[in-house]
C-alpha cells in the first residue's frame, strides 16, 4: 500500500510505503530513483504487523521504486501507478494537490497483484546479491548500490 501525503507549503510529499510482513519474503527496504537506488537508505521497520518507511519527494515529481527483501529479493507493489521492466512507478501529488492519473493505469489494468506475486517468486530463484549487514557502518558493509541507476 503506498500513502501520499498532501504537499507541503515548500512544495514536499511525504509518500509512506506500507507491505504486510506476511506478504514479505524477508526485511525490506524500498529503494528507487528518489534515493539513488540505495538499499541502506530508506529500510522499512516491522510494528503491528506490517513493515513501512516514508520518504519525502517533491510535489509532482515522478518516482520508480521497487522493494528489496534480503537475499536479493526484488518485487513490486500492485499499488503502484502503473509498472514496467524498471519497477513501480506513482507521481506524487501534484502542487496543487491533487493526485494526478498516471499514463498507462486505465490501460494496463491487469491483475497487477498476481504479475507481483510471480515476481517475488521468480526473484526467490534469482542470483541477484545484496552487500552483507556490518553494524561497525550504520548496517552497511557496503555502500554501492546493487542495481545501476
């Protein structure tokens, strides 16, 4: 589930991203264009069930993101705008307000849910390595991103 905030007087969105901890194939971060795809930037805390973080991006800004669970465990939220081979994609609300539609959401109503489920399935299989946790560096072994932004 992705919330979006109102925007602020100094044109910011709070966006809150929101994954049942049952729906999770491990801890997750969400990484995306607005933090330079950093896995170690935006980590998403467990409480009540469900894991969250929130990040503030500008007003009307396009965002891509996708989450990443340990073990290189990518997967996208059905939440999303709309999705294609790069991840997830929501535009923050617009200045004035209101969120505005994304292209391609009326036309690619599939069942993005299930195209999901498939992906963290078929990530589970994948090869893909995330940097080791080292607590002598605020979690961060390593603090290069895993994919290329």
């Amino acid at each position: 589930m992705i919330n979006r905030g109102k925007p602020t007087k100094s044109g910011l969105v709070e966006l809150t991203f929101t994954v049942p901890v049952a729906d999770s194939p491990g801890q997750l971060s969400v990484v995306g264009d607005f933090n330079g795809w950093d896995p170690y930037a935006h980590p998403m805390r467990a409480e009540d069930g469900v894991y969250q973080v929130t990040a503030i991006v500008g007003a009307g800004e396009a965002v891509c993101f996708r989450y990443l669970a340990d073990g290189g465990v990518w997967f996208d939220d059905p939440d999303a705008d709309y999705h294609d081979e790069h991840g997830g994609h929501l535009l923050a609300a617009a200045p004035n307000g209101q969120a505005e539609s994304a292209p391609g959401r009326d036309a690619a109503k599939t069942d993005v849910r299930d195209a999901a489920k498939s992906d963290v399935r078929d990530a589970a299989k994948s090869d893909v390595t995330v940097p080791a946790r080292d607590s002598s560096r605020n979690g961060a072994k390593d603090s290069r991103s895993p994919v290329d932004a």
